[in-house]
C-alpha cells in the first residue's frame, strides 16, 4: 500500500455544478473497481465532510450535467490517477436510497461496477489507504453505510 498525495483540494462549485454538502438529498455513485479476483476499497480520509475513516469504493457527487460515464472516467482520474485507456468495462447496478440521519440526508446511489485492466492506482487526499481483496474480506472492514448494498447490487458481475 502507497502512501496517498497528502494534497487536499477545497470544493469550490463550477458554472453549472451543484453544491451538494448541506442539500438533503444528494445523487452519487459509488464505483467498485474490479481487478481479476480482487475489488479495490479505500480507506476516506479525516479530511472528507463525510464517513472519514470508513471504507468504501470510489464515490462522488453526480453533480452537473456529465453523463454518469463521464463522471466514472473524472473521479477514476481525479482519485486514482487512472485514465480511461485502463478501464475495460462499466456496467450499472439497480440505483437505490441511502438514508443518514447523522447526516440529515438521503443519499441517492447510483452502483458502478468497474472492471479495469491494472491494479496500480495513485491516491489523492480523499482516502488515507487502499487494498485489493477478495469480497470476503472487504466484508470485514469498516465499511461505509450503504456499501454492502452497492456490493449486492453489484454482485452477479464481481
């Protein structure tokens, strides 16, 4: 496991895009990248809004008009350092509702199956830790609220 660039950027909304931090329901997705028999999770960093310390898949806000390809392809480069030239296939899971009332919010959660063609990956300063493992064992983590649920929902392809 590399040690993350310890860089933190600060959210500063584009023209076009929606702040989503303090909305009460808020679209994402959650994607789970797949390596042969391995999935990716990543351990969030303190410095996140949301869930520091949990583990979870690449998530993000779906908040502009991009396609949710689109947005694969940016949080797999902005997170990951991993360009589309990687990835093999995306496939959807079933979108679902996440409720938090820590939070006071519902988080609408797109599932994202992510098959790519290498394990090497970079992070950013959004997750502090990463492993590859089998499902089992990332079922023993710490998981992120929901996350099991983007797992089965994910489940006929990892």
């Amino acid at each position: 496991m590399k040690k993350p660039n310890m860089k933190k950027s600060v959210f500063k909304a584009k023209a076009g895009q929606i702040d989503y931090t303090h909305a009460r329901w808020a679209p994402v997705i959650n994607c789970v990248l797949k390596y042969k028999t391995t999935i990716l999770v990543v351990q969030r960093s303190k410095e996140l809004n949301f869930y520091p310390g949990y583990w979870n898949g690449i998530s993000g806000f779906l908040d502009d008009q991009r396609s949710l390809h689109q947005k694969v392809y940016d949080e797999l480069k902005e997170e990951l350092g991993m360009p589309k030239s990687r990835i093999e296939t995306i496939r959807r899971g079933e979108i679902f509702d996440q409720e938090e009332p820590r939070y006071k919010k519902t988080w609408i959660v797109h599932p994202v199956l992510v098959e790519v063609k290498t394990d090497t990956i970079k992070l950013d300063w959004e997750a502090k830790d990463y492993a590859w493992l089998t499902l089992g064992k990332v079922k023993k983590l710490k998981l992120l609220p929901g996350f099991n649920e983007v797992l089965k929902r994910l489940s006929q392809w990892i």
